[in-house]
C-alpha cells in the first residue's frame, strides 16, 4: 500500500495541535482578560488549535474507509477497552498513592462512566465512531448487495441513540457520544 504524505501531514499538524492546546491550558491562558490585539490573535491561534480532535477523526476516518462488518472488526475493538480499562486504573492507583484518587468503587464505577481519567471521554467517542465506521462506509459506498447489513445499521443506531438515553437517565451506564 502506498503511503499518503496528506495523512502523515494532518497526523503531525494534529499532534502538534493537542501539545499546544495542552500548553495554553495549563500556562493559564483560560484565566487571561483580553485587554488586547495580541490577546485577540491568541484567541484565534486557540481557535485553529481546537481543531485537534476533529483531525484526528478525519484521518481516523480516511484510514478506516474500507472497513467492512464482520466478526473480527468488531472484536478489534476488545484491545481498545482492555487498554481502556488499564490505562484508567492506572491512573486511579497513580492518583491515589499521591492522595488525590477516589475509593476503588467510584473508580470502577467511573470506568463505566468515563470519568476515571479526564481524557476517558476520547475513548467513548472513539468506541461509537468505531462501531458506525461500517455503517457510514455502507452509506458512503453504496452496494446493493446488503445482506446482513439492515440488522446492523437498526442495532448500531438503536444502541448509540436509544439506549443511552434510556439507560442512563439514571446516571451514566453507557456512552453517549
């Protein structure tokens, strides 16, 4: 496969992007009253630096185009939760041995909800993007060939709309995004 010099550019622009996003946040720039041109220059820099996250998912996209529905590409999303679920315990016993972690049932209560780790939100985005991929490549490719692919879509779209809505009035039990 050839590779795309486009991708890489975008890839590099957006981790460029998250780093500088990250340093105003934590340089105080947020707590800053604009009292100036230049403030307002840094204002539109911050402007085309939030574009991080939706770079990433143009090239998650681009990349993922192919992608089609069958047992294994779903069970490809089995590393990502256990990954998921490593990284946010991690990040609990790191934060309790210094103090600042919850008791070990809000932590695991949070894994569910994504709060355990402030970036968990990322991950429940990915996870619904992940499980639409094939229904927006069927969209976006167009084959009338669809077999299975009616179950698929009504499954997909009753799990990422109905059901969060349904389960998590009563607090957050499944992803929303």
């Amino acid at each position: 496969m050839k590779r795309n010099s486009s991708i890489d550019l975008m890839k590099s622009c957006a981790i460029f992007f998250v780093i500088s996003v990250h340093f105003l946040l934590n340089s105080g720039f947020y707590d800053m009253t604009i009292h100036s041109t230049l403030a307002i220059f840094w204002i539109g820099i911050r402007t085309i630096l939030i574009t991080c996250v939706p770079l990433f998912l143009v090239a998650t996209g681009f990349l993922m185009n192919r992608k089609e529905l069958s047992a294994q590409y779903v069970l490809g999303i089995v590393p990502v939760i256990i990954s998921y679920i490593g990284i946010s315990l991690l990040v609990w016993g790191v934060l309790s041995l210094v103090g600042k972690g919850s008791d070990f049932s809000t932590a695991i209560n949070g894994i569910f909800d994504y709060s355990t780790d402030s970036y968990s939100w990322y991950v429940e985005m990915y996870l619904g993007l992940y499980l639409f991929i094939p229904l927006l490549n069927i969209i976006w490719n167009y084959k009338k060939e669809i077999k299975n692919y009616h179950l698929y879509i009504v499954f997909i779209a009753s799990l990422l709309t109905f059901l969060p809505s349904l389960l998590n009035s009563f607090g957050k039990v499944i992803p929303d995004y």
